[in-house]
C-alpha cells in the first residue's frame, strides 16, 4: 500500500508500542500538569483562599474533622447555624469531600508533613482535575481509542465549563464529583463490555463515594438505569448487561443508604424508582431467557411474553399505588423545576432565587465550551456509527445533559464532560482520517467520478471543518445503509489536502487554548470574597470589604453573638466571622428563610419582635451603592419579598414594593413599603450624609436618594466597612420604662410627646 | 427643706449630700457614670433647674441603675413631661386632691388616708410594713396610671377623693379639669383608682440571655417613687395628730392618734432605695438525671434537673439571705417557643434553692433555660441560659430493633445451621 510521505520502515512492532505508550504517559502527565496549573490563577492574583460561600461550609466543616476525627464529626450538631434550630450537620451534608480532605490530611501529617488544612482544601480541586483528565481519557479510551482519549483528557482539563467549579479555593462537592462521574461511568462502561462482576462492583464502590459527595449523584443513579433500559428495548439483552447492572444496582443502593443524609432515600423515593424498575425488569427479562432457552413450544414462548409483560405492568401499577399512598415520595420541586423552568419561581422562589438555577444564556456556552460545542454534535452523530452498546450510553447523555445544562446554569457542569469525550472523538476521527498516511488503493471506473468531488466538498468547507466531518459523516452512513455491496475504497490523496486540515485543526486547538487561559484568568478566578477593581493607572485595587466586616464582627462581639443576614452570606459569617446566623446556604428550611425575608421586607415596628423572638443581636447588610457592586441585598430585596410572600401571604405583597407604575425604585417616587423597610432603612441609613447631605446617588441603581434618609430606632448602627458595602447593626434592647423604642427614642431626643389617652374608661355624657 | 427623711435616712446609714435645684455640683452623673446611689427630688415647687437635671438626664440614671423618688408639685416642670414617660397621667396644674370627708377642721386638700383600706401592691408584698398603721397625712396631686404593668400605686387615694382647683372656689371644677376629663374620660381625676404615691420597677433590657445582654443584670434594675407630694414628709404632718370618732358606750368619742406618715416615709424610702422586696439569683446549675457536672449538650429526651438558688436583701444586717417564699417560680424550656414550662418549687430542706425535674423535648435545636419572674414590688428575676440538644449519637441509638426480629431470626437459624454443621 502506497502512503503519501514515506514511512520509516525497520521498526519492530514492540518499539511503536512502547514508544506509543510512553507518549500517552508523557501527554498525560502534561494534561494533568495543565489542568492543575490553569487553576492557580486564583492563588496567584489573590492569595490563597476558600472561594465564594458553600466552600467556606465544606472549610469549616473539614477543620473540625481533622481536628476532632471522624466520628465527632459525624455526630456533629452545630448549635451556631440556624439559630435555635440548629444544624445535625452529620446528617445533612455530603461528608465525601471532607472526609477526602481529612484523608490527605492525615496522610500528609503522618509522613511529617506538617501541611496546613487550608491549603489542603484550596488545593484539592486542582488536584483533583488532574484525576478527572485521566478518567476522562479511560472513559473515552472505551468509546474510541487511546488517542482520542488523550485529546479528551485534554479537553476536559482546561475548559472553562469544568474550571468554573474546580479553581483553586473553590472547594465544594463539585470538585471531587466530576472526576467520580466520569470514573463511574468507566466502571460501568468497563463492566458492561465485559460482563465483569468485578467492575460493577468496582463502578458500585465509586457510586458510592459520588454519592457520598455530591446530591448529584442522582444523575449517575438514572443514567446508568436509562442505558441499561434502552438496551433492553434495543433488544441488546445479554448475560454481560445483567451482571454489570446487577451487581452495581445492588452493592451501590446497598452501600449509598449507608450515607446517613441519602438514609432510605432510594428505596422511598421517585427520583430512584427508575434504578429500581429497571432491576426488577431485568430479573424478568434474564427469567424469560432462561424459560425460552428450556421450552421449545410456541405456545411456552407466547406465554413466557404476555407473563412477562402482564409482570412489567403489575409492577409498574404497584409502583403507582404506592406513590399514590405516599410510601413513595413523589417527585420534589426541584425535579419539577427542571421540566418547567417557570415552575420554581411560582411555587419554590428560594430556588428560583439562586442566580445559578437560572436557565442557561446562549453565549454561555460559547464561553465555557467554546469549539467543542461544534464538534459535539459531530462526535454524537459518529457514535451512530458503529452504535456498539458505550455509544448508545454518550448518546443518551448527550441528550439527557443537553437538556439540563439549557434548564440550569449549574448543570452546565455535568455536560461538559460529555461535550469533550464526543468532541475528542470527533477530532480524532478527523485527525485519523487526515494523518493517516496510507493512500487508498485505486478506486474502480464506476466510483471515479464520485470520489474526487466528495474530497473535494471537505477542501472547500475546510474553514468549518466542524461541519464537513459531519456531513461527510452523513454521507459515510447514508453511503453505507445505501449500498453494502459495492465497498468503496475511502481516504485522502495527496499531502498538500492534508497539511490544510491539520493546520486549520491545530488552529482551533491553539484558539481554544488562548479562549480558555483568557476565560479562567478573568471570569472563574475571582474569590468573590474578596474583589478586584482597577486603579486609574491600571493597577489592581483590592476591595477587602467583606473581610474587613467578618473580622470586625469576630472582634468585637461577644461568642454568642447572633447575626442575621440574607442567607447568602450564612456560610461565610459562621466561618470567617465565627458568630451564629439565623439562615444560610443550606436552604433546608424554607419558613425560616422567609421568616428573614419577612423582618428585612416589614417595618420596624413589624420586625422588632421578631428579632428579639430570634435572640438577633447583629444585622448585616450588603450595600452596594456607594461603590456600584451590583450583588447587593437591595437586588436581591425582592426575592426575599417573594419569599416571605409565600409564607406569609397577608402581610408581605410583593406590588407594595414598586411604584404604582410598576417600577422598582429608591429614590424619593419609592413606594411607602419600600421606604419603610428595614432593609431599605439599613441600606440607606446616613446615605445622604456622606454626600454632605444633598444629592446621594446610588450607584448600581443609579438613582438619587432624598435628602433627609431613613431614621432608625430599633436598630442603631455599629459598624460599616470602608467601601460602604457590610453594614452592621445592633439591635436595640427593650426599654428598662417599658415603652417602645420608637417612643424612647423620640424622648432622648427631646420631642414633645403627644398626651395619650386612656382608653378604657367611660366618656362622660353630654 | 424642713424634711424629716434624711434624719430618718442617716439614721439608717446612708449618706446624704444635699443639693439646692440650681446649684450646678455636684453633677448627677460624671463621665457616664452615676454619683449617686439614689436620687430623691424633693424640690417640687421649683419650675427651673440646673443645666443637668433634665427628664433626659433623670430617665438615663435610671438606666444606669439609680432610684429615683421624685415628688410633684402644683406646676408644671420638668417632672409633668417625665410622668407620661412612665404611663403616668398628672392632672392640670393647681389642681391638688381634695376631700371633704370625713367632715374636719383642715382645709379640704389637706387629706388623710387610711393605709389599711389595700395592701399595696399587692397580697404577697407590700410596700409599708406592719409597723404604719393609723392614717397617712397627705397634701399634692394625685395622679391617674396609664395602662404600663410596671406601674403599680402604693398609696391610693381615698375614694371619696377626686381633684379640684380650689382657687376658683364657687365652681370647684376649673376648665381645665373639664378638659382633660374630654379627653381622658368620665372619673379620671376622682375616686380610689387615683395614687398618690406610686412605684417603678425598670425593666432591665429584656434579656434574650444571649450575646451582649447575658448575664444577670439584677444590679442594673432601679426603682422609681412618684410621691404626689413632698408634704408627705414634712415634720409638720409627720407630728399632725389624726382625729376619729370611735363609737362606744357614751356615743361618739373623738380619739387623736399619731399621724403614720414619718413610718410611711421611711418604708417608701426603704422600698426606693432596694431595702425591701430585693431579689436575686445567686446560682443556676442544670444536670442530667444521675450525672454530675453541668453538660455542653444534652440529648433528646434526656430527664434534666434543673436547680436555682435565690436569695433576698436583709436591710438590717445588710446581707444576703436564702430566699424560699416564692410560689410561683416557672421555669420555661424555649426554643422560640416554650415546649416545657414547669412550676419551679422551693426545696424544703435546701433554704433559697428551687428545683425541677423534666424530660427535654423530643426535638433538637437550641434551647433556653428561662426564668422570668416579674411580681410588682419585687426585682424582676430573670436569667437564661442557653444550651443546645441534639439527636443521639451514632452509638446512642438502641440496639434491638423489633421492626428487626426476622433478621435476628435468620441470624439464629444461620449460626444453629453451622452448629450442626460443626
């Protein structure tokens, strides 16, 4: 066979083989060395640092597993959080990430390592990376071959999509969970190939430790169940898919119930009954085999059919009943919220209220994708190809993980995995096609004519050769379910054909670099604990607000202080500032958030008991107006509206808060409601002072607040940071002569008192 | 001032500095921090004052731990825009008491009182001691009181009493009072629900027991004595003899008996200046059943003890001693609601300690050891303590199931199975 360039010849078998390997090796020790490195962009531009709030939870929560081992952190109740609820934190959280934390920990410090925890946790998701490349490369190693996996690996270890969640300091369950899915899926793809028991109790074990580390492991516990369903109905049923689903179904349900927040969840619940439905349907389906394989009648057949599927539909109606009598939660509102995407913001706003629960924005996915967003569809179109049982598998999630990401910004994650294995995929094959060296042999008289102008076709469209591969794609499959007689010799004459391919490709790769450094260095870096502006001169000015704020309050309140806030900054006052809060990131109790929501959206007078109800000592506020900080709690003041509106119906309205022309305001057309709220009141108190009292402007809303601001007598400040952006206050004791503050008040400050009357007596007639 | 309670105070042992209505030293209070213990105003008819003597001024002495006894005069001063502060309701000015019975020599707003028609505040104390008895000699404004349950009279009008303006005497009823009767109601200013003395007890923060107002604060709680009067005091009705016809055997026969009034001022002084009715808690300590030493936790359902020990003030040897008398100690188990509340009663053989027992709620969460007892005429009593509950330990749940006896069952079979194997 002829090939273009000339080949070196006298080498042995063993030596590609070797050489090949050791490339692998070297190309994923430098993967790893990438993913890791673009994820320091964090550290170094700002310091080392847990990153915005549920890490800071995951932070303090691992110091007091490595401080005081596992089981006390198991037991673990925290009086602070939930103020006087409190949190049975061993019972409500995923204890993966930490118990991963304290594992390296440990480890480190029993080699005399004295390594500081802190690090440990800013580092772990960049370690962590690297483990997800080469997961990802073993995952597409099954779909292809080595060599796309390697691309893949590539791929998954600098795109934006996954460094969103994995920087350095963002240390949340995500981190560990990508690399747990991706391995998972290996195992399972792995046991399902071979039929092993061994892997599915392997792709079992990992299972496990992802469900222990991120509630979304509800994905893995439906994908593999759906893959497993279509290859039933495929009519791919084999021994080896029996093993493989079995054998994970049973050791992962087993050992994920012993994860006490999951607890009986997947025996009780409808987000698992479809792991389950399909274990049932397989024991049918494997016993039907078995009687077929013995009785030869006709008859016996027709019968084992209607037996089984008369079974299915007795099982699927138990099923119903028993959702219908409740011994099976029915779907959650969250599941819901992910068909209807208007659902959340009607019935369950504290969802709808997490900006990354939003549907997802087009250029999004640009940003966090780039090409391979292109490519993807081509990689999923030449899984049809050969459509062996792991292609159906990146087909159904390629399509279940397409859907979300559109529905969430959040899940946006969970399909950047797949987008690389089929981009990989795709590339590979158009790299394979194209380095391939080897001509094809002559073509026959008949195919000449066609030949040249399907080559030609993928040099004029070689500018998006996204698209030409998929075509040519098309056309591959179209050929071959068109005439299966006539093999028709397929490849690439000539170099000069190829050089342009392979150039335009390594373009798009070296692009994607460039897209991907930019994107991690300026979007996905940022702490958000602490932000960057920059100076006239270009220079980077540091806004330590939040700090300053936390800091103040570990300082200068007593140990039992209670602060309240909007639960956004929950996590970060109990870890930074060390005080317990009323709410927090973990939004588990929904009257209790609104019960915030409600004393920031009241009056004064409204709210004041509730504080006092609540032991508040400190509110805090988040004030962006004099620095222009657009995630300040004025923007986000509606939502607790909301919130508090579905509580508490009567008292809260949501329109009160606008003006009669239906606008959010806060200048001086503010609506009475809005005026007199306390979060309102706490936002702009002395406002206008620091103006010299005329002419304030906000500058995220960019509207002037009246002259004469709010007054305050419940509440009286105790603290505002240098950028105006954390604003304490102390809340009021009673009065020691009963009356209330409001009144006291107007006394200290001299007023004349109106003479009450006394209401009960009689009035005299006239 | 003609007074006889500061003879009668020295005595006692207190020090008394005097200080005429103008004078500017010595301040009432210096750097934030009050000069003196107790604070009478006696000045009544004075219409100006120092610089610092101001409602302001007075309420802030309050908060910082001051008595105050505070009489008011027939004008308006800085006392009439105080009054309303502690839901205190003075009628117009120049219009004293008056009473024209019993039929007596006296002008008609020179009026006796009889201590013994109430016992004030209340049946479980009162603010004169056994030692008053007779009628109490008194001359000034009566006052009406607002609807405040910190306010409490002490010495009530006569009920055939009401207040008048005498100076327009053919009327009686100045304009004025008609006035104030529109806007305040039919009876205001007449009858036995009008006090001529009454008592304050500040309130002292509230208390959530947590984070800046922790601790007890007994100390911080002072006491108010709004007198109608400073007559009340004087020698001249201290000496005044009291007229009464007592019935016997001849008729009528008129009896002249010793004014109450040098008694009564010493035990109002006594009950202004935290002699009497003074409470506090001296310890709190909580345990679980058979266990010593006070737990960080307690878990769901645990049997709990609680003990507190109170005692009271003894003015006479100036000590602290046990205290047993109260019956209506409660102890509340909060969290954000009370989910126990439980009579807390005195331990015969322990003097001054009371004591419960009670199962903590099957609930977790942070809960507060309450005691709020607020009685008129005592210090408030209140302390919090907070500690949190939480669910068993993983070790802490029982270890038989019943929901579990057929796996015990297999379990049995399984080991006979291999008995018989062996």
């Amino acid at each position: 066979m002829s090939t273009a360039p000339p080949l070196p010849q006298n080498i042995s078998a063993s030596t590609v083989a070797n050489t090949t390997s050791l490339l692998r090796i070297l190309a994923l020790g430098l993967i790893s060395a990438a993913a890791i490195a673009s994820r320091l962009f964090a550290v170094i531009n700002f310091e080392s640092i847990i990153h915005e709030f549920d890490p800071w939870f995951n932070y303090r929560a691992t110091r007091v597993l490595a401080a005081k081992g596992f089981y006390e952190f198991w037991n673990w109740f925290d009086p602070t959080a939930w103020y006087p609820l409190g949190r049975v934190v061993g019972g409500t959280v995923y204890p993966g990430l930490m118990a991963t934390s304290g594992v390296i920990y440990n480890f480190l410090h029993y080699f005399n390592l004295p390594v500081d925890i802190r690090n440990v946790c800013v580092l772990l998701a960049p370690g962590f990376s690297a483990l997800t490349a080469w997961a990802t490369y073993m995952f597409t190693k099954e779909m292809k071959d080595p060599s796309a996996g390697l691309l893949a690996a590539a791929f998954i270890g600098i795109v934006p999509g996954y460094i969103s969640r994995s920087v350095a300091g963002s240390y949340d369950n995500e981190a560990i969970a990508i690399f747990l899915l991706m391995f998972t899926f290996y195992l399972w793809i792995a046991a399902l190939k071979q039929g092993s028991a061994l892997f599915g109790t392997l792709a079992a074990v990992f299972y496990f430790y992802m469900v222990a580390a991120w509630g979304g492991y509800a994905f893995i516990t439906n994908m593999i169940p759906i893959h497993a369903l279509v290859l039933l109905l495929m009519g791919r049923y084999s021994g080896r898919l029996y093993v493989a689903y079995c054998s994970w179904y049973a050791i992962g349900t087993l050992s994920s119930m012993q994860v006490p927040f999951v607890g009986f969840q997947p025996v009780r619940t409808s987000e698992h009954m479809g792991a389950l439905g399909v274990f049932g349907l397989l024991q049918i389906v494997a016993f039907a085999t078995l009687v077929r394989s013995h009785v030869s009648s006709k008859q016996f057949q027709n019968l084992t059919a209607i037996s089984v599927v008369s079974l299915g539909l007795l099982g699927a109606l138990a099923f119903i009943v028993m959702t219908y009598k409740g011994w099976i939660a029915p779907w959650t509102g969250r599941f819901y919220s992910l068909w209807d995407t208007g659902y959340a913001k009607k019935y369950i706003p504290i969802i709808a209220s997490v900006s990354e629960h939003q549907p997802t924005a087009w250029p999004s996915f640009f940003m966090d994708l780039q090409f391979l967003i292109f490519l993807f569809p081509a990689g999923v179109v030449m899984c049809f190809r050969d459509l062996r049982d792991e292609h159906v598998f990146v087909i159904i999630y390629a399509l279940v993980a397409s859907y979300f990401a559109g529905v969430m910004v959040r899940l946006m994650l969970t399909l950047t995995p797949v987008v690389c294995v089929s981009a990989a995929v795709a590339l590979s094959s158009l790299l394979d096609t194209y380095v391939d060296v080897k001509e094809p042999s002559l073509p026959d008289a008949t195919e000449a004519d066609k030949k040249p102008a399907s080559s030609g076709a993928v040099g004029s469209h070689a500018g998006t050769s996204a698209a030409a591969v998929a075509s040519s794609t098309i056309s591959d499959i179209f050929n071959a379910a068109k005439s299966t007689k006539t093999s028709k010799p397929k490849g690439i004459w000539g170099t000069d054909a190829r050089i342009v391919i392979l150039l335009n490709a390594i373009g798009m790769l070296v692009f994607f670099v460039f897209h991907c450094t930019w994107v991690t260095s300026s979007a996905y870096s940022s702490p958000s604990v602490v932000l960057a502006s920059q100076n006239p001169d270009g220079s980077q000015h540091i806004i330590d607000d939040y700090r300053e704020a936390y800091y103040w309050l570990r300082m200068n309140t007593p140990q039992d202080a209670v602060v309240m806030s909007w639960w956004d900054y929950g996590y970060q006052i109990a870890g930074m500032a060390d005080r317990g809060t009323l709410v927090d990131n973990n939004t588990w109790n929904n009257t209790h958030i609104a019960t915030v929501g409600k004393a920031m959206s009241s009056t004064e007078e409204v709210a004041y008991p509730i504080l006092r109800k609540h032991d508040v000592d400190y509110v805090l506020v988040i004030f962006g107006g004099l620095l222009g900080y657009s995630g300040d709690d004025i923007n986000k003041f509606l939502w607790m509206v909301r919130i508090a509106q579905g509580v508490w119906p009567d008292e809260i309205q949501e329109p009160n808060y606008f003006t009669p022309q239906g606008e959010y305001r806060v200048d001086d057309r503010a609506s009475d409601s809005m005026k007199n709220s306390l979060m309102y009141k706490m936002s702009y108190y002395r406002f206008s002072e620091l103006y010299g009292g005329g002419n304030a402007l906000d500058r995220v809303r960019n509207q002037h607040i009246p002259k004469v601001g709010p007054t305050l007598d419940y509440l009286e400040e105790a603290f505002t940071t240098e950028n105006w952006i954390v604003r304490i206050y102390k809340v009021r004791k009673e009065d020691p002569l009963g009356r209330d503050l409001k009144t006291a008040n107007a006394f200290a400050q001299g007023k004349k008192r109106k003479r009450g009357r006394v209401g009960s007596r009689r009035r005299a007639i006239v | 001032m003609g007074s006889k309670s500061p003879s009668g105070l020295i005595a006692k042992g207190y020090t008394v500095t005097l200080r005429a209505p103008k004078d500017e030293q010595p301040l009432l209070i210096q750097d934030g921090l009050p000069n003196f213990s107790h604070v009478t105003l006696l000045a009544s008819d004075n219409k100006h004052f120092a610089k610092d003597i101001t409602p302001q001024s007075l309420v802030e002495l309050l908060t910082l731990g001051t008595n105050l006894m505070l009489t008011v005069g027939p004008k308006q001063n800085l006392l009439t825009s105080l009054a309303p502060e502690f839901s205190l309701l003075l009628p117009p000015p120049a219009t004293p008491l008056v009473s024209f019975f019993p039929e007596r020599s006296d002008p008609a707003n020179v009026v006796s009182i009889d201590i013994k028609s109430k016992p004030t505040p209340n049946d479980t104390f009162s603010v004169f001691s056994a030692a008053v008895e007779g009628n109490i000699w008194f001359s000034g404004t009566p006052f009406a009181l607002g609807s405040n349950p910190l306010l409490f009279p002490i010495l009530s009008a006569p009920a055939e009493s009401f207040a008048a303006d005498l100076t327009d005497a053919p009327g009686l009823v100045s304009d004025a009072l008609v006035e104030a009767s529109e806007k305040g109601g039919e009876g205001l200013w007449a009858g036995s629900s009008l006090a001529v003395v009454a008592g304050f007890q500040t309130l002292i923060g509230g208390g959530t027991g947590h984070g800046a107002d922790s601790g007890p604060g007994e100390d911080k709680q002072a006491r108010v004595v709004w007198v109608g009067g400073s007559s009340l005091f004087s020698d001249e009705f201290a000496n005044k003899k009291v007229v009464e016809k007592v019935k016997d055997e001849q008729g009528l026969k008129v009896v002249e008996k010793p004014s109450a009034n040098k008694q009564a001022a010493l035990d109002i002084a006594a009950w202004a200046f935290q002699e009497r009715g003074v409470l506090r808690i001296d310890s709190v300590s909580h345990r679980k059943v058979n266990t010593t030493g006070t737990p960080e936790m307690y878990t769901t359902n645990d049997e709990i003890i609680y003990n507190v020990k109170i005692s009271s003030f003894n003015p006479i040897n100036r000590k602290w001693e046990p205290y047993s008398a109260i019956k209506d100690l409660q102890l509340e188990f909060t969290m954000l609601d009370p989910h126990v509340r439980t009579a807390l009663p005195a331990v015969r053989s322990i003097p001054g300690t009371y004591s419960t027992r009670f199962r903590a709620p099957d609930r977790h969460g942070v809960f507060k050891f309450v005691i709020n007892h607020k009685r008129k005429g005592f210090t408030h009593l209140h302390h919090t303590a907070t500690v949190p509950v939480v669910p068993p330990r993983h070790d802490g749940y029982a270890r038989f199931l019943s929901a579990a006896w057929p796996y015990y069952a297999a379990g049995d079979a399984r080991e006979e199975k291999k008995s018989k194997k062996e």
